[in-house]
C-alpha cells in the first residue's frame, strides 16, 4: 500500500507539474488582456430586474468590486449585473470584449451604440448560435465609441457552476485563436474518436464485451465534452437554443454508465463477488437514470449531483483496485482511474469556488478524459494482444487436438477390424462344437462362452462405429425402401429377446402412413435397434412399444419402454460417449454406454435429434423425426 500511495504521488507530480508550467505560460503569453478584476458587479437575487431598472433606480455606487476575480460565482439563482468601462484610450484598432465561458445559459450585453441609444446583445447558451455576432465558441462584442464613454452593463444568469471570463481582444487576435483553438480541439476530438473504432473493430474480431463498452465510452464522451465546449450547438443545431444543457446531462450519464461497465468487464474477479457485482449494478441503474431525471430534475440540481456520483464511482473502483496485485495491462486502468479521481476532485473544488480559474483548472477535465482514455487503450491494446495469443494458441491447440482424435479414430478402426475377423471365426467354430456336443453340461458351457464371444463383437462392432463417426467416414445413403418391411425386420431381431425377458414387443403403427419413404433404410435400422435393445435390456417388466406415425411431412419413429426412467440430472451426460445414467446400471445390466451416442450421432447425420421423455419408475420415450420429402 505504501508503494501505492508513492506511485500515485510520483503520478500526480508527473501529470500536475507540466500542466500547470504550461498553464502559467499560456496566460503570460495570450495576446488577449484580462480586465475582470476592473469590473464592478451587483447582485440581483430576484433575478427580475431588468436594463431600464438598472439605469433608472440602480445607482453604480451599489456595484461593487469581485474580491476575487479569479473565483467562480458558484451555483446560484440570482442574476448578477457586471458593470465595466474601458480605462484605455479609443484607438483605431477594433477592440472586442470576449467571453470564453460557452456554458452560460444567460448573457446580455448592453452599451451605447452610434446613434446614442442602449442596444441589447443577447447571448448565451440558450440563445442560438446564429445570434452571436463573429461566428465562434466564445461570446464577443465589438467595443463601440459610446463604451467608452458611458460603459458596458452585462447581465449574467446560469443554472450551472458560474464562471465569467472576460478578456479584450483585437478583432484579428480573436479569429486567429479560435482558429487555432479548432485545429486543437479537431486534434483532441479525433484521437478519442480513431480509439473508439479500433476498440469497435476489435470487439467485431474478438467479440469481448469489455472493447465494445469502451467504444461506447469513448463515443459518448466525445459527446460530452463537444457539448461542455460548445461544439455541438456551433455544428450540429446552431439554429436552436437551450437544449446544451440536456445533451450535457445524457451524454453524461451514458458516458458513466459504459465506462462503469468497462471497468467492471475488464476485471473478472468482480463478476466473482456479488458485493462488487450487486454495487455496480446499482450504480449502472443511478447513471442510467439521470438520462430520463434530466427532463424531470432542474439542471442547477443535476449538475450539482453528477460530480459527486462520479466521484463516488471513481473512489469505490480505485479503493478495491488499490491493494490488489495487478498485471501489466490492469495497472494502465489504476492509472487511469487516479487521473480522473483527481480531475473530478479538482473540478468540484472550481465550480464551488474553492480554487481559482486557470487555464489548467478550466480544462483538467479535457486533460485527465485525454490520459484517461490514452490509459485505458494501453490496457485494452495489452488485452487484445492476450486474445491474439490466446486465439492463435487454441487454434493450434485445436488443430493438434483434431489430428490426434483422427489419429486416433483411424488407429480404433483398423485394431478394431483387425480383431474382429479372428472372433467371429471363433464365433462359427463355437457354433459347429455346440451343435456337435451331446452332453448338456458341456454344451451349456460353450453356449455361454459363446454368448461372451458375441458380447466381445458387439463391443468392438458398437467402438468401429463410434469411430468411423468421430474420422468422419460414416455416410448417409439415401434410397426409397418399404416401411413395413424395415419394421417387420426389427421385430423379427428383437421379440425372440424381450420373449427371452418375459417381455412384449408391441409395435403401433398409424393408418395414413407411406408404403415407401426416402431415407436410409439400415442406420434408420441401426438406431431403431440400439433403441430396442436399450429399452429391453432396462424393463424389468411390462412391454415395449415401438411406435411409428405421420407428422405432416416426416415420420416420427418411438420407443417407449415401462423400465426404471431416468434422473433429470442425469439426461445432459446421457448421450455422451462411454456414459450411462450411472454406475450401477452398468454394474447391473452391463453395456459400453456407446449406444445412444451412436443413434444421436447418426441422426444427426441425417438431419434429425434423438428426444427424450421420461419418469421415474415409470418409463421413458425415446423419438426421433425423418423427413420423406
């Protein structure tokens, strides 16, 4: 922890120090004079009194000097009335009075124009963009001759943080720094933009929901700030007035809520512990709803609210993160969450009057969005190379593992044929000395030698199968063949042993069935039989029901035993390979557990599943479905 606290102070150092040299350079060398400190101001808490009441009943001795120009007003509902007189000589330069502040939802200027009269400029966020006379960001208005004479009375009023710079300027100064200050600001917005599509693109490539919320966050910060600077009213609604202040509060609220989010993904040991889980849930609903508060709650409220909430989010994720171990790429994402803490910190502080307006302070948090998102693109770059690496290695992995299985496919089928042919040669000899031998107790031995001998063959004959299936050399062969006489060849295999169980072999057939159909008649046989040799080899007592009907265009092919039933816990692993519904089942009827598996496998070759319907102690159905278009 004590090296923690060291790194974020060497941090603060590094990001705080430049800024604020730069800060101070930036005002030292602007072309443009800052005369706030020579304005007087009056404070209307009515915010009802208007220009005519200020000259007829307001006297400038009830104006009074700002103690510290440098501070905000803070957040109030008054409107305060700025009065200021030139105190250098009328040149022929064109001097203009600027406002750099785009945030003001209320400005009002008002001074003597040629003819002698008070002509009233209005301004501010909530007017149009249209009505500013030079075509920029900032407000300005060209200093007349009667400013000179008589002064400026400016009318301020915002529901947000109050700040009122004013600077004078010489026509050409102001165009050429808004020029300037556009081809920063292209910079700045581009950036952030080119990161959210490559994070979008990478999301399409990897499909990892942590690159998609942070091209989210990304687009909708660059939102955010286009409105806090008044870039979005200046190119996408110039025409339209008092809508910056919503577009702040919804972008806002979006941005929080895919930048929680991105956080919360990249972190999986979050997903883990439902404390974390639970709170940032909570907070994704709180960020989510201030989208829909925007319309309902005041703005002066609002944006009083969303600081702090941010605030609190920032701290909750910087406190987990602060005392675990991180990896190379989660430690760009700590960083990036301590420049924002101290950011969001600062800001407050400004927008509350504590600290004074600064180049640095008015834009920490366009500086500390920047890092920020430079930071989290260092993480997630460092992610995207793992998931490269990680893609690469399974897809070798993969490869690997298909070779071997085909390997291992080619070397079962080949041992597996190669041991068959000698057994069944068994087979026939056994066959000649049971039919040769006269005593009956030896005659019964070979019989039952023999029935092992056939167990052995059904063995290998069911792994032949299951691996010709996994090398992909089992074939679907289509043909018309007789319904009825596939049936009647299943039931001619397979009542001599349910007869042998004291079973019935009970086979329904609808009346609308087909003489002919169009599929393959021996794994349509193969299947039926494992189905039948299963459902005998579990019933203890009772019948076995073989049932065929006509479903539009398919036939559905059942197998419905009165056997034990089977586990719903036990269904999932029931058609995986070597697998039966447990191990005493195997203890007590025996088999390799390869037969359904096989039929699943072999309808699914054949475009069709294998269903199950079951109850314990009473049953189950097994069916499948064949197409005979």
């Amino acid at each position: 922890m004590r090296y923690l606290l060291v790194r974020i102070l060497i941090i603060i150092f590094l990001i705080l120090v430049p800024l604020a040299f730069l800060s101070r350079c930036a005002e030292r060398n602007s072309p443009c004079k800052d005369h706030s400190k020579e304005m007087i101001y009056w404070e209307d808490k009515s915010a009802k009194i208007s220009f005519n009441d200020i000259l007829s009943k307001q006297s400038l001795e009830d104006f009074k000097p700002k103690a510290n120009p440098s501070l905000n007003l803070g957040y109030s509902k008054s409107a305060f009335w700025y009065y200021w007189k030139p105190n250098f000589p009328h040149q022929s330069a064109r001097y203009w009075l600027v406002v750099d502040n785009p945030l003001i939802d209320y400005l009002d200027f008002y001074q003597v124009e040629e003819a002698g009269t008070w002509i009233e400029r209005r301004m501010g966020d909530n007017q149009p963009f249209t009505n500013r006379i030079i075509p920029i960001r900032p407000f300005s208005l060209r200093l007349t001759e009667g400013a000179y004479q008589k002064g400026i009375f400016i009318r301020i009023q915002s529901e947000g943080s109050i700040r009122f710079p004013m600077e004078v300027c010489k026509g050409d100064v102001i165009i050429a720094n808004a020029a300037q200050t556009e081809i920063a600001y292209g910079l700045f917005y581009g950036s952030i933009l080119f990161i959210s599509i490559y994070q979008l693109l990478s999301y399409f490539y990897s499909r990892n929901i942590t690159f998609l919320t942070y091209s989210f966050f990304g687009f909708t910060l660059s939102i955010f700030l286009a409105s806090h600077s008044g870039h979005l009213q200046e190119f996408f609604y110039p025409t339209l007035g008092g809508i910056s202040n919503y577009i702040n509060h919804i972008s806002s609220s979006l941005s929080i809520v895919f930048g929680t989010y991105f956080i919360y993904s990249f972190f999986p040991f979050m997903k883990e512990n439902k404390i974390y889980r639970t709170t940032v849930y909570v907070s994704l609903i709180l960020s989510g709803s201030i989208s829909f508060l925007t319309f309902l709650i005041p703005y002066s409220i609002l944006s009083r609210l969303i600081p702090f909430h941010s605030l609190a989010i920032v701290i909750f994720y910087f406190v987990i993160l602060a005392k675990r171990k991180l990896n190379y790429s989660e430690k760009w994402i700590r960083r990036g969450i301590i420049v924002v803490l101290i950011s969001i910190i600062i800001a407050v502080m400004r927008n509350y009057s504590l600290i004074p307006n600064s180049f640095f302070t008015l834009h920490i948090v366009k500086i500390s969005q920047f890092i920020q998102v430079l930071f989290f693109a260092l993480a997630t770059s460092s992610q995207y190379k793992m998931i490269e690496q990680y893609a690469l290695t399974t897809i070798t992995e993969k490869n690997t593992a298909l070779k071997l299985a085909k390997s291992k496919s080619e070397i079962l089928a080949y041992l597996s044929h190669e041991i068959r042919s000698p057994i069944h040669s068994m087979l026939a000899y056994l066959e000649l000395l049971t039919e040769k031998e006269n005593n009956n107790e030896n005659k019964s031995e070979l019989k039952l030698v023999q029935k092992s001998a056939e167990h052995v063959v059904a063995l290998i004959s069911n792994i032949l199968e299951q691996s010709r299936l996994e090398a992909g050399k089992v074939e679907i062969q289509k043909e018309t063949f007789y319904l009825q006489t596939l049936i009647d060849d299943i039931t001619l295999e397979q009542r001599p042993i349910a007869k042998q169980k004291e079973l019935i072999l009970e086979v329904v057939s609808s009346e609308d069935l087909p003489k002919s159909i169009w599929g393959d008649p021996l794994r349509i046989h193969q299947v039926l039989t494992n189905l039948i040799s299963n459902a005998i080899k579990f019933t203890k007592s009772g019948k076995v029901i073989l049932s065929i009907a006509k479903w539009n265009d398919q036939i559905c092919f059942s197998v419905t035993d009165s056997g034990l039933g089977i586990k719903s816990e036990e269904i999932e692993s029931l058609f995986d390979e070597f697998k039966q519904a447990n191990h005493s089942i195997y203890k007590q009827f025996g088999g390799t557990g390869l037969g359904l598996s096989i039929s699943k496998s072999l309808l699914n070759l054949m475009g069709s599943d294998l269903k199950l319907k079951t109850e314990m102690d009473v049953g189950s159905e097994f069916y499948f479905l064949i197409n005979i278009s």
